[in-house]
C-alpha cells in the first residue's frame, strides 16, 4: 500500500504541475497527507519545475517517503490537414522515449539532494534504459509506454537483462549499482 501524490500532471489547468511549482503548497499538500495517513506516500513531481533539487528537499522535509520523477512533460501536435491542436484539450503529455533523457537528469540530480529513494521513471523500454536510471540514483523504476507499445513481456525482458547486467558487472544485487554515475 500507497500513496502518490501527483504533484506534476502537466494538462490539467489548476492542479498538478501548478501546485508542483508552488514550494510552500507541495510542502504543506505532503504534510496534510502524511498527517491522515500511515502509508507510505511518494511525491510525483515535474521537471518543469527550474529547480528539481530543491523541490525534492522541500518534499522530503515534508515528510515523503520518496520521489517519483518525472511525470510528462506539457505538449501538443497540430494536425495539419485540418490546422486545429489534435486534442480536444490542446495540450497534452509527451511520455516515452522521448522524454528519458530529461528524467535521467532529474534522477540524477534529486540523487544529489535527498535521501529518500527515488522512482525513475520516463521512456524506459528496455533493461539498458532501466540501468541507466539505476545508474543515475533511482531505486526502483516505472514502466509505461512501452507496455502499451511492447505488450506485458517488457518487464520480463527488463528483469532478465537486469539480471545479465547485475552477473556480467560482477554486482550482487542492484543496490551495488545505484547512484554508480556519480562516481561512487
């Protein structure tokens, strides 16, 4: 059991990436949480935001038990043949691969800034693109897009080369390979 607190959803006009930019709010959002709850809660947040290292301090003085990063990042596409934005909404959110090397940073950065653990998330479709995230500071990460475009063996495929990856680098488990990047 849970609790992620979306902090960066990128669309939705008076919630999510808004509230995420507003320190005082994220801190005082975690805490009202925290305080009617005993599970753990992980705070969602957006690379958006200018300053990803101090948002993930405030959101760990605030009493998160972790950060997820990133969320998508606000976008849109014009169809061209009828000149109007796709979406009914106009925007939307950019997920995938697209995205990942945006997130990496942020992991990375976050990793340098707090103690909490980290779920990295944003374009991972094969088990390189997770150690990667690995490597950067997360201590678990998320799949998305590439279920949706790979089917439910992803996870399989990224488990297995995980694996390989942990045996072949002489590591004994993936905590030996978090935060690597760093030059730990």
């Amino acid at each position: 059991d849970g609790i992620e607190l979306n902090l960066s959803c990128p669309h939705v006009s008076g919630t999510g990436v808004e509230i995420g930019a507003d320190l005082d709010l994220v801190s005082d959002v975690v805490k009202a949480v925290g305080d009617v709850t005993s599970v753990p809660i992980f705070a969602k947040i957006s690379a958006l935001y200018p300053r990803v290292p101090e948002l993930g301090a405030v959101v760990e003085r605030s009493g998160a038990d972790g950060i997820t990063a990133i969320n998508t990042l606000r976008a849109m596409v014009i169809d061209t043949t009828v000149r109007r934005p796709i979406l009914a909404g106009i925007y939307g959110g950019l997920s995938g691969p697209a995205i990942r090397p945006v997130a990496v940073r942020c992991v990375y950065e976050l990793y340098e800034s707090v103690d909490i653990p980290i779920i990295g998330v944003g374009g991972i479709t094969g088990w390189e693109d997770a150690v990667e995230f690995v490597l950067a500071g997360a201590t678990a990460v998320q799949i998305g897009t590439a279920v949706g475009r790979r089917g439910l063996r992803v996870f399989k495929d990224v488990t297995e080369g995980l694996r390989r990856y942990l045996a072949d680098g002489g590591f004994k488990s993936i905590k030996d390979v978090i935060g690597l990047a760093h030059g730990e």
